[in-house]
C-alpha cells in the first residue's frame, strides 16, 4: 500500500512510501530515513517521531463566534501539508516501534480512494507527519523572522482558531494574574513555556484574539490598557478606534 508522508515544520514535502500494512512503525521509520537519506543523514531512524495525520475537527472554531465544525475525524489533505504543518496537537502519536501498521489506523482498509481529479487539487490525504527531533536539513521553513508576528500575515492566513481545553484554563489563570499585577500596580512577566510542537504560537493568537474581542468575563474585568505585541524590534499597538495595529518608531517604543 502507498502512504503519503510530510514533514512537521517544513512547506512542501509530502513524498509516498510503499509498504506492507503489517510493517511495524519501527520499520516504517527505516523506510522514511532511507527514502530521505540525504535529509536525514544526521538523524538515527529511531529517533524519528511518527503521527497519525488524521484529526477530529470537533474542536475548531469558526471566524463566525459559535460555529462548530463537525466530529467527523478527517485526514490531513496534501494541498494543506503544502502550506506546512506546524502543530502536532491534534494528530495522534504513533509511540510504539513494534505496533502493526494496520493496528494504528494505516491498514488498508483505513485509507481512502481519491480522484484523479481530486489528487491534482491537493484534496489527495496525508497519513503520517514525521517529527524530525534536529532539523539538520533544510527546505522551505514555515516559520521565520521575516513572517512573524502573526499579525502581519494576511487575513486570510488564519481562517480558524482552535480552542483546545488547556487554553481556556491557561488563558484565565494569565489575565488573573494580569489584572492582580495591575491592581497593585506592579511589573509582571508572565511566560508560557512548552516543548516544540505543543501549540504555543496558536496559543498566543487565541490570547490576543479574545484580549481584542473583550467577550470573555476575565477580561471585561481588567482596567483599560494599550495592547503592544512586539518581536525583536518590531513594536505595534493596538488603536482600538480603527481597529488595527500601528508600528511604533524607536521614540514611541522608548516611552513604553
């Protein structure tokens, strides 16, 4: 059977793999190492970290406040692991070497027939996302200086925050902390920290976003404030009138 692989962090690398549905992970690895073994030359086999790239969208959240998306589980298409994929949260770890393939979720019977059509619209599935622990090679990265912070992507960039449980909770216990440190008017740095993969920036677009939109109870109850988001030397606040963010010059950034 054919499955269809990409790279966590890295746009464009989707690549197809033959192998039997009663391989192990253990063996599959092997193969993806092989199969790039120019990339991953620095990179033992083992040390590769397997995902189920099949998600339950339950969770995501329309732009539209309220909207749900369905519970069917769904798999990761080729023309979005063209974008790169960045979050490992929602898919599945595959942790055991030994495991069948088809006692995983990627027998035979569990993929799907797709078009020619629809393969040649990137609506083809993506099974397996590879986690590669050093990123010793290089490709086409999704993630750098020049494209960050969030707020400078296009709007059509991120059409869906995904409100996790954890987020919620962090997120309150942040603007707790937030509004105790402003009524005793005191300096505060708060930091979230997490492994690689864990969800972090999205993280911290659903803090701004519900920062911005002041429909959640917590903070409705924080004195006003000016919202400055900043990366390295980029410094922008927030103009509640106009609704956008406005870069502010190296003066306005001493006054902060």
């Amino acid at each position: 059977m054919k499955l269809v692989c990409a790279f966590i962090g890295v746009a464009g690398t989707t690549f197809e793999m033959d192998i039997d549905e009663v391989a192990s992970i253990s063996t599959l690895k092997g193969a993806i190492k092989e199969k790039n073994r120019n990339k991953l030359k620095d990179v033992a086999a083992a040390d590769l970290q397997l995902f189920l790239a099949k998600r339950n969208q339950k969770n995501d959240t329309n732009e539209v406040e309220g909207e749900k998306g369905d519970d069917e589980e769904k798999w990761l298409t080729q023309d979005e692991a063209q974008e790169g994929v960045r979050d490992t949260s929602d898919y599945t770890l595959l942790p055991f070497p030994g495991a069948k393939l088809r006692a995983v979720g990627l027998g035979s019977g569990d993929l799907i027939e797709m078009s020619r059509e629809e393969k040649a619209a990137g609506k083809g599935p993506v099974h397996v996302l590879v986690v590669v622990p050093k990123q010793t090679f290089t490709g086409k990265r999704t993630r750098g200086r020049d494209r960050f912070p969030p707020m400078a992507h296009s709007m059509q960039k991120f059409k869906k925050i995904l409100e996790r449980d954890a987020y919620r909770v962090i997120f309150a216990d942040l603007i707790r902390k937030t509004k105790y440190y402003f009524e005793i008017e005191s300096m505060a740095n708060l930091v979230v920290t997490g492994n690689s993969g864990a969800g972090k920036s999205r993280f911290y677009l659903y803090c701004i976003f519900h920062i911005l939109l002041r429909h959640r109870k917590e903070v409705k109850e924080l004195p006003d404030f000016d919202l400055v988001l900043n990366f390295d030397n980029n410094f922008q606040l927030y103009d509640i009138e106009t609704e956008e963010f406005v870069r502010l010059n190296k003066e306005e950034v001493h006054e902060l």
